[in-house]
C-alpha cells in the first residue's frame, strides 16, 4: 500500500469517525424518542386490544371506537402520564415508614413506627383510596388534578440512616423537557417529611402559574379504644399568620371558607396524632371540611383541605408535612406553634393548664414515676397551694353553723311570710357576727377554674396513652368493670374509677352538708352533681376520674386535720364578743352587704 492510498484511507475513517460524533443524539432528543416509543407501543397494545377477536365478537364497531378515544386521550396534556400502574417506594427512617405511590405522586399511606393502635396493631395513620393529594391545574382547555395521574420515581426505596437525610423525586412529565417534579425529602429522625414542588418548562402550558392549587383529603383511621370519644377530638385545625388557632366543629359535619386570612398550616387532627401541612410561604386561601359516617367503625372522621399556596420567587413550592404524635413537648419542637393543636381548654382555662398544671407536670415527669404516682403528687400540689382557700372556707361554714341557731330564732320570730324583712334581720346579725355568709362559697368559686381546666388538661395528654397503673390499663381511656346493651345517658359499659369518684363525692358532700349545716332543699342538691357526674365522665378517661377521686380523698384529709384547728365553743365566743362591739361609722361595707341593702331598699320602695 503505497502512501496516497494510506492518506485517503485515514481520512475516510476520520470523517466517519467524526460524523458519528457530531450527528449522536443530544440526552434530551433520547429522552423524546424513548417517550414516542412508550406512545407508540401504548397504541399498538390498545389497537390489538380493541381489534381481538373477543372484542370482535362483542361488538364489531365498539373496539374500533374505543381505540379511537385511547389514541385522542394520548394527544391531550399530560396524556401519557395518565395510563399506567400504580407502585408504592418506600421512604423510611427511625420513626416513619411512607409509602408514596406513583398514582398522584402523594404520601399513599403513613406508619408511625413507635407507637401502637389500642388492639397493638401497627399505628397506620391513613392509606386507601379516600387519601388524596393532587394540584389542580388548567392545561390548555383541559383541567387536570394530578391526583390521577402517574408520576415516574427516582429510587424504589430508600430507608434513611439515624443521622442522614435523603430525597426522592416523582416525576409527572409532560414532555422530555416539561415536567413537575415532587422532592420528598426524609432526614433520619423525626416527624417531618419536606416537599417541595417544582415546575419546569410549563410555563406557557399551565394557566396561572403564579399560584398552585392543592387537594388535600384523607380518611383517619381509628386508633383509640372508644371512637365515639376519639372522635370528640378531631377535626381540621388550622392557624393564621397572626397565630391565631381555630378549628372546625368536632360534634358535626362542618366546612369554612377562609379567605381573609393567611394560614401558616392546615392540621387534620385526630385525638392523639396529627397529620399537618405546613406552607412556608402561607396559605392565601382555603377550603376546608370535616365529616363522619357513623356507621363507620374503622375510620375516625372524613376531612378535606383545598388550598391556594403562592409559589416561591424561584417558582418552587415548599412544603413541610409533620405526622407524628400530639404529645404538647413533641409538637413545641416542631415550631411553627404546632402545640396549639393540643386542646388546653378556652379562655383562662388554658393559660391555668399552659402555665401552671403543664410545667408541674413536667417536673414531676423528670422523676421517671409511674403515671399514676405523677397524677397523685400533682393533686397534692394542687391541694397544697388551694389549702389557705380551703381552711377559708371551712372556717367561713363553721361560723355559719354556730350562727344556725340564732338565725332560726330569727326566722320564728319573724316569720316566712316577709322574706325582706327576714333577710334584713339576717344582715343585720351577719354584721354584728362579723361573718360573711357568702365567705364559704368565695373560695370554691376560685378554685372552680382550675377544678374545670383539669377537665379539659387529662383528655388532651397524650402522655397517659397507653400507661398502665393498678386495675386501669390505660390511663387515656374508660376502664370498663363492667359491660352490657347501651344504656342511654349510661352507655354500654360501667367504669370503675367513674364510679370510685362518685361514691367519694356522695361521701364528701354529706360531710360538706354537715360542716355547713345545710338543711332543706340545700342539704338535697349537692347529692344530684355525682350521679350527673357519673353519667358525664363514665367514657372520660380514668386518668381524669383518678384525679377527681384523689382530690376528694385528700379533701377528706383537710378538713379532718383543719377540725383540730377549727373550735365551734371559741368561735361562738369570738361571735359574741364581735356583737357586743359598737358599730363603727367608719368601717366600710363589704360588697355583698352594700349590693344586699341597696337590693332590699329597692324592693321597699316598690311595695310602697
């Protein structure tokens, strides 16, 4: 081969060499040829489909229309993505297991990995087909929810390492190049699964791209042992930028449009556990509805969200999703005033449990005690800083009850038939006395608040869930002695704490009745309140029936050992002593006398 031949020779084999670089499709181009021929086999399936003999025989014209309308679906925005399988990746960490799912892109179902249904079942907080989470979008003329529509992952499953975190993305295309993409991101620990939503080359296909409209919706499984109460507890909660929490109706069906406000987060709230949206750049507008089926008695409540969230000035949309317990430490750590999904009560009430009983308990919690040991020290806590109101009012009745002869001699004397005239000769006694009659109701009034914010503090703890102590397996629900048919106001079950408190109560108001010398109707009245308690807080928990029948045993206690304090001869003595003193102008009346006087004065005036 001489030299000219070898010459010609290499630079043929350069030329081609170089063409076959320069003409190699671009990643893009590949991607676009790979969708074609996803189509295209998706059109011969359906054609071969609508073309077999069985569907010849049916109806000789139905499978050439059928695949007619399958080859016009395909032209459509987002066609492609509409026919596919669902399949579920695993997203996993020390405490969650999620499964998302290629039909919508969304959290198909949520495990929470540390914690036990009632019957010990693994605590699945939703899954299903009522769990929905799509955009909702118009395309052209077409409106799309991608709720139904598949998207494509970017790993089958990914468990997280304790101090990792990791990402999977899903994928809805519209073209190789146009595409929206949801980044679940899951670090190692905690309660929080990130979601950002991000769009790519839609901007001349999605109409008003600026903001993203959510469908939001799940079913709530039942987790508790008496859902009538679980559901008590549950609805949507939401919270405003000026953090001002509110929820829907718990008793009944409710929705609420929210438009005037912009939200922080939307919570679907179950009694113990939480399944919370947080947008951090705000909620500009909301839908939001709860519902029941009470013939349901695997799902708690029915609840929906839809949401318009503006998107970020990279024209992504994140998001934050928090699935975990409502325990008040665990949800204060979260930010974003998550604790305020935790039912402390209303007005004063919750400021007594937020600032005073809660960080009580949770000194005494440090000490690692039984449950049931907390629950006995916080009650002699309450009954210790309360005693100085108690003795108050045992003293307050003890001068009445010495007082009970005189005032019988007054009513003989003056009879029943003019009850101002018998009230002036009781003021003018109570005066002389130096006793206020109302000085025994004053303190009980005062600690009547704290009385009812335990009422609302024990149902909401989620610490007593599941926590065992003597007969009572659970501490966060009814513990059943006792089970028949319903029984109306009753229920079908008695509890056996429900019914040590009211014994104690029947107990303590016939002592009541005898340090107060209540006599009459009075002496009837105070027996009514334990049998409606009995009938109110039967389903209560028995944490909160335990509290109640520690507080009147140690009542019992108080008023034995303030009775070695309080002498019936001495304060007799020191009442005749005061009757004895001369009036003095100058010494101001109580309120209670001046507002009685001004009343009787009044009721003169109007006889005349």
């Amino acid at each position: 081969m001489d030299r000219n031949t070898f010459t010609g020779l290499f630079l043929i084999m350069a030329i081609i060499a170089g063409s076959i670089y320069l003409l190699k499709p671009s990643d893009a181009e590949l991607k676009k040829e790979r969708l074609v021929q996803q189509q295209d086999s998706l059109k011969k399936a359906m054609l071969a489909k609508a073309n077999s003999p069985a569907s010849a025989k049916a109806d000789t014209g139905k499978g050439a229309k059928t695949a007619v309308v399958d080859s016009a679906i395909l032209k459509t925005p987002f066609g492609a993505a509409s026919l596919g399988s669902e399949k579920l990746i695993t997203l996993e960490n020390k405490d969650l297991l999620i499964k998302l799912s290629t039909r919508g892109g969304k959290v198909a179902s949520v495990e929470l990995k540390n914690f036990k249904t009632y019957t010990k079942k693994p605590l699945v907080l939703f899954d299903g087909p009522q769990t929905h989470f799509g955009l909702n979008f118009n395309a052209g003329e077409k409106r799309i929810n991608t709720d139904s529509y598949y998207f494509t992952p970017s790993a089958p499953e990914l468990k997280v390492a304790e101090n990792d975190s990791a990402s999977v993305t899903l994928r809805l295309s519209y073209s190789p190049t146009q595409y929206i993409d949801y980044v679940y991101s899951l670090k190692g620990t905690g309660y929080k699964l990130g979601l950002t939503i991000k769009s790519t080359g839609l901007d001349g296909v999605i109409n008003n791209n600026s903001n993203v409209n959510i469908n939001w919706a799940a079913s709530l499984h039942k987790q508790e042992k008496d859902i009538k109460q679980e559901r008590q507890y549950s609805t949507v909660y939401y919270l405003d930028s000026e953090s001002h929490d509110e929820n829907l109706s718990v008793s009944k069906d409710d929705q609420k449009e929210v438009a005037d406000k912009k939200l922080s987060w939307v919570a679907f709230k179950q009694h113990f556990f939480s399944n919370v949206l947080i947008a951090k750049g705000g909620i500009s507008k909301s839908s939001l509805a709860v519902s029941t089926d009470v013939t349901d008695t695997a799902d708690v409540k029915q609840m929906k969200a839809d949401l318009t969230i503006a998107r970020a000035s990279d024209g992504a949309v994140p998001l934050e999703f928090y699935f975990g317990p409502n325990r008040y430490s665990t949800l204060k750590d979260q930010g974003n005033d998550l604790q305020k999904l935790v039912d402390l009560g209303w007005g004063p009430l919750k400021y007594i449990n937020r600032f005073a009983v809660l960080p009580v308990f949770n000194f005494l919690k440090q000490f690692n005690w039984n449950y049931g040991l907390i629950i006995l020290a916080l009650t002699i806590v309450l009954k210790l800083v309360l005693s100085p109101l108690t003795y108050k009012s045992y003293l307050s009745m003890a001068k009445m009850r010495v007082l009970k002869p005189e005032m019988d001699e007054i009513k003989a004397k003056v009879g029943e038939d003019n009850p101002t005239l018998l009230q002036q000769e009781y003021l003018k006694l109570y005066k002389k006395a130096g006793v206020n009659p109302l000085g025994g109701c004053l303190p009980l009034l005062i600690q009547m608040p704290i009385v009812i914010a335990f009422f609302r503090f024990f149902p909401s703890l989620f610490e007593l869930r599941g926590e065992s102590f003597l007969w009572m397996h659970d501490l966060s629900t009814y513990d059943a002695v006792l089970t028949f048919p319903t029984i109306p106001l009753i229920g079908d079950h008695i509890s056996l704490m429900c019914l040590l408190m009211t014994i104690s109560t029947l107990i303590y108001t016939y002592f009541n009745n005898q340090i107060s010398g209540a006599t009459g109707q009075m002496k009837y009245i105070g027996y009514i309140t334990p049998i409606i308690f009995l009938a109110t807080l039967n389903s209560y928990p028995s944490g909160l029936n335990y509290y109640y029948f520690l507080a009147n045993m140690l009542t019992f206690l108080q008023q034995y050992l303030i009775k070695f304090m309080v002498d019936d001869k001495k304060i007799h003595a020191q009442i005749q002593e005061n009757k004895k003193k001369p009036d003095d102008p100058k010494k101001k009346k109580s309120g209670f006398q001046a507002r009685m006087e001004e009343m009787m004065r009044q009721q003169q005036q109007a006889k005349k």
